[in-house]
C-alpha cells in the first residue's frame, strides 16, 4: 500500500469508530505512525481525505453499474431495473453496517456540491447508456436520453442514497422503488412492446 492508501485506510477505521467530526487530523497522523505536518503533505484536510474515501466507494458501485450495463444476458428493461435495484441494495447495506459514514457523505454534498454533481453525472451515464440501448432495441422509445435519465434519476433518489431521505427498513423502501420502476417503464416501454 502506498502512503497515501495507508492514510486513507486509517483515516476511514477512526471515522467509522469515531465518526468524521469526532476524529482529528492528529489522530489520523498518529493511527499512521506519522507527524501531522507529514500528513498534510499527503492530505490539506480532514475533507480531502472524506472525499478520497468516498470516491473509491463511489468508484465501486460505478463499475457495478457499467458491469450491469454491458451483461448482454439482460435486456433494456432488465439492466434498468436490475441498476436501480442494485443502488437500493448497495447503498442500503453501506450506510446501514456503517452509520457514522451517513454524516461523512452529508459534509462532504455540502462542502464539496461539485464532487457530489461530479457523482451524479457519472450515474447519470450508466441510466443514459441502458435508455441508448432500449431506443435502439425498441424495448424503450424516448425523444432524449439525457432528460429522461436524469428524471429517472431524480425519480430514484430516495433509493439511491435511502438513509439520507428517510428511515424505512430494506423491505419497504424495495416495495416503494418496485412501484416507481413500474411506474417509469408504462412510461418507457413503447405499447405493444413484448417487455
């Protein structure tokens, strides 16, 4: 592991045990064996580092999304509704084993709204890419992908990032976002069409 790999490491153990605004930078240069003055070399801030550990989280569910959209074994229809059930899923399940990180991700959509929209455009090319794919399959029969994959994604942001929108348990936010993607695709889904 790189020094930089080592910081970040460290850094997300104290933040998941003590939380992001509880730990120090301090204590993240001495979890590291490390002068804080050697730490800023690395990092310039505590929210650097936040933001390092949220983008390598983000990177992962990025490339399960793409693996979603390139598994031809799926139509239109199924990568759509498999992407936007792995998001619940997986976002559920992070926030859920590591509650403290809920305040990590909420300072850093606050202090750092251009990372945040950076994330949400990212996304926006993997809903963009499956909606291409069902205009030209005819599975789907939208004028602009761009529009209509941001107002799905729009449509699916309480899945997306649920513990930030409300305290539902897994079952029920499933039901909820099982309704809106059913609602969606009457939308999508051209009439007569077999999906």
């Amino acid at each position: 592991m790189s020094v930089r790999e080592q910081i970040v490491e460290a850094a997300r153990d104290l933040f998941e045990h003590y939380g992001y605004g509880k730990t120090t930078m301090a204590e993240i240069a001495s979890a590291c064996k490390m002068s804080p003055g050697n730490l800023y070399r690395y990092f310039p801030s505590k929210l650097d580092i936040a933001e390092e550990i949220a983008a390598k989280r983000m990177n992962d569910l990025i490339r399960e999304g793409h693996e979603v959209t390139d598994d031809t074994s799926l139509s239109p229809v199924e990568k759509l509704q498999t992407y936007l059930r792995q998001g619940l899923s997986k976002t559920f399940t992070l926030l859920d084993d590591d509650p403290k990180i809920h305040d990590m991700a909420q300072i850093i959509a606050h202090e750092r709204p251009a990372f945040a929209n950076d994330q949400l455009a990212r996304e926006r090319e993997i809903i963009k890419k499956i909606l291409i794919e069902g205009n030209l399959s005819g599975a789907f029969k939208i004028k602009d992908a761009d529009l209509m994959a941001e107002m799905i994604q729009c449509a699916t942001m309480k899945f997306k990032y649920p513990q930030l929108w409300s305290a539902l348990p897994l079952n029920e936010l499933e039901r909820e976002l099982e309704g809106v993607i059913e609602l969606m695709l009457y939308g999508l889904v051209p009439e007569g069409s077999p999906n």
